[in-house]
C-alpha cells in the first residue's frame, strides 16, 4: 500500500495474511522500509540540487564582480566592502542549508544500516533454524533468505559512496571559481554516478518479491 507521496504504509490491512508472519513479515517490513528511504533520499537529493545551485550562482557571480571591478576602477567604492559581506553571508548561509541536507541524508543512512543489520539477523536465524543451507522451501516466491541480505548490502554500498561524494562536493562547491568544475559538481550531485540505475530495478524487484508490487 502506498501513501499520497509514493511511501509505502504497513497497516492492518496488509497484515492480514496469516502466511506473512516471523521472518517473512521482518522482510517484507524491511522492503517496505528500503522503499520508503529511497523516497526520502531522493527528495533530499533534488533539495540539494537546488541550494547547490544557488551557491554555484553566487560564488560565480561574486567572483566575476571582483573581476570587473578591479578592471574598472582598481580602488574599491565604499560600497565595496558592505556588498562583498552581504554576498559572503547569503554564500553562507547556502552552505549552512547544504550542510543540514547531508545530515538528514547521513541519518537515512543510518536507518538503512539499521536494515542491512536487521536482515542479517534474519539470515543467522534462519541459518541457525535451518542450517547453513537455510530453509528449503522460500519464504515468498523465489528469493532465498541469503538474497535478501546480499541485495540490502549492495543498496547499502552504493548510497554510502554517493553520499562520501556529496560531502566532498560540499566541501569543494564554495570554494571553485571555475565555471566548468562547477558544473561537474552539479551534474554529479543531480545524476548520483555511485547509484545507477539498476538500484531502482533491484528495488523494484524487491517489492514484487515481497508482495508491495503485484506479479
């Protein structure tokens, strides 16, 4: 079931199958919750696409009114310094709301290594029910308990390196002068090189796995 912004909602209702119970309704929980991060990172993303913006805006058109006013008139106007620490508080406080996304994409990380453990602690239950080979028959369709924790480390990985790549772009993005190097940090931020496009399909096919998506 999915909410009004695309989330999925574990309710009563989906409870209902008697089948969906101990490590099944664990992993389909943990699906649901995968999903859920996935939406959350993604409008955080496109926020910070945005205040990224604004900072390559400003620093650029701060750096090109230095410019211009050392070819016009070498002795700064009075005006010079009160406009330069306006320019320098709004470079700022952009940077401030930057920094306030990361955190809140550092604290979806840590949810989804949350996931990744909870699964784990699926899949040494199961191998300590079951043994090493772990349950015969699957607790869905197809997947095997193993699946499931090896793609939620995979999900894992790849959005722990995109997100070491946003916080170097937020430590480098105020400090370029270059247009085009500018521009590699927007692009990177918006098109997320470590998370390709394959991590939806796997999501996707988890959610199917699962029951959120119907086969």
């Amino acid at each position: 079931m999915e909410g009004p912004s695309g989330d999925i909602t574990v309710t009563s209702t989906n409870r209902k199958c008697s089948a969906v119970t101990g490590s099944a309704r664990k992993i389909k929980d943990n699906a649901a919750d995968w999903h859920n991060l996935l939406l959350r990172w993604e409008r955080l993303s496109d926020k910070g696409f945005t205040i990224a913006g604004n900072i390559v805006n400003l620093r650029l058109s701060g750096s090109q009114s230095d410019q211009q006013q050392q070819v016009v008139e070498p002795q700064s106007p009075p005006s010079a310094p009160s406009r330069l620490a306006g320019e320098t508080a709004e470079l700022q406080d952009e940077c401030c709301k930057l920094k306030d996304v990361l955190d809140k994409m550092v604290v979806v990380l840590m949810k989804m290594e949350r996931l990744v453990a909870s699964q784990r602690g699926v899949l040494d239950l199961e191998e300590f029910q079951f043994g090493p080979e772990g349950r015969k028959v699957p607790l869905f369709h197809s997947w095997t308990t193993k699946q499931f924790e090896d793609l939620s480390c995979v999900l894992l990985d790849v959005f722990r390196q995109e997100l070491q790549l946003k916080q170097t772009i937020l430590q480098e993005l105020a400090h370029t002068v270059s247009s085009d190097l500018c521009m590699v940090y927007l692009s990177c931020w918006l098109h997320q090189p470590f998370i390709p496009p394959k991590t939806r399909m796997m999501l996707e096919a988890l959610l199917l796995e699962t029951g959120h998506r119907p086969l």
